[in-house]
C-alpha cells in the first residue's frame, strides 16, 4: 500500500478530496497531514479522519528557509511517504527539499499554467479580460508552478466575475482532478489528461 503526505496551509478542501479517494482498491492511503500554520482549519478535518497531523511553523525559523525545509522533511520522513501531494501550500520550497522528494511531488494551481503562475491567479485572468480559467495538476520542480502539466480542467469566466466568484467556480474542478490525477500517477502515469 502506497503512503501519501498531504501538505496544507489552509482549509483543506483539496486534502479532504484527497483523503477522502484513497479508500477501497486505491493503491495508496493517507499517511500525515502536515501544515506550516498551527491554525489551519484543514488540521482538525484530517484528525477527525483518523489521519496522522503535524505543525511546523514557518515563523519559528524567522525566515531561514533551509531550516525550516529540514524541519519539514524530518516531520514527514518520520511517516515515510511514498509520495507528497501539496493541497494549498503556501510555502515556497528550496531546490534542496524538491531534490529529497524528487519526481515524487505533486501541486495544484488555481489557474492554466503556464499562465498565471504565484499568486491571485483569479484575479489576474479577470483583469486580463480572460474567457476562462481553470486549474492544474503538476509535477514540483524547482522552478515556481513550472513542473510537468499532468491534468488542467476549465472553466468559463463570466461577465462580473469577482476573484471569490471565479475561485468557486475552479474549487469543485481542484477536487475532481487532483484526486484522479494523483491515482493516475501512483499507477506509472504520467501523461497529461485536459478534463
Ligand atoms: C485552492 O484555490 C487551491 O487551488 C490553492 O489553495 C486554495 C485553497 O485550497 N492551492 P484548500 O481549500 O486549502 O485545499
């Protein structure tokens, strides 16, 4: 049985979507649900899953990256993932912690990378004057939001679109894709699947 860690900052919609598909003949399982916000709401929904939680708060490093990096690695390896799947993470991660998981990271982005990588994607395919947007599923590399595209879903942006509106439009998309995708990469798949 494969072990999947979950990296949050937040809520956790797309952690519970995950957690939720590793069930039955899934090869894999949840293995930890680690934050680097002790106050993110997604922590008490894993434990009430039964899924092992952990903290490492980036403001106790005061800014060492690499610290902080090392600190999150030993919190992991201590659950041995097989893979990581980063649900909302807002941390940017050295080259040096990307090389220890490497080819063994997954991400979803709230746009259609390549466009709109970092943050306040919504609101810059609005003000763009986009006609849609979407989601992503990559592969983490060192470069930002810039891994191999594995899955991307679309959505239309309608006229009056605020950023929040948008943003639910795309949720319900991240939640569908990830989970298939992330199945679809623990079975050898690779390929890209535009839904
Ligand atoms: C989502 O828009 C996701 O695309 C981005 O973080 C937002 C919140 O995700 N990565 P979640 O509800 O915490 O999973």
């Amino acid at each position: 049985m494969k072990r999947v860690a979950i990296l949050i900052s937040g809520g956790g919609s797309n952690m519970v979507s995950l957690a939720k598909s590793m069930t039955g003949d899934h090869p894999a399982r949840p293995c930890l649900v680690l934050s680097n916000r002790p106050e993110a709401g997604g922590l008490a929904k894993a434990a009430d899953m039964g899924i092992p939680t952990a903290v490492v708060d980036h403001t106790e490093f005061k800014g060492d990256r690499a610290a902080f990096d090392a600190a999150v690695i030993a919190a992991i390896d201590a659950h041995a993932p097989d893979v990581l799947a980063l649900a909302g993470f807002m941390r940017i991660l050295t080259p040096e912690f990307i090389a220890h998981y490497e080819g063994r990271i997954l991400n979803i982005h709230p746009s259609l990378l390549p466009k709109y990588k970092g943050l306040h994607t919504h609101a810059r395919a609005i003000e763009a004057g986009d006609k849609e947007a979407g989601c992503s599923v990559h592969e983490v590399t060192a470069e930002l939001d810039g891994g191999p595209i594995l899955a991307q879903a679309r959505v239309p942006i309608l006229e009056g679109d605020t950023p929040e509106a948008l943003a639910a439009r795309v949720l319900p998309k991240e939640h569908e894709i990830y989970p298939a995708t992330l199945r679809r990469f623990l079975d050898g798949d690779r390929s890209r699947v535009d839904y």
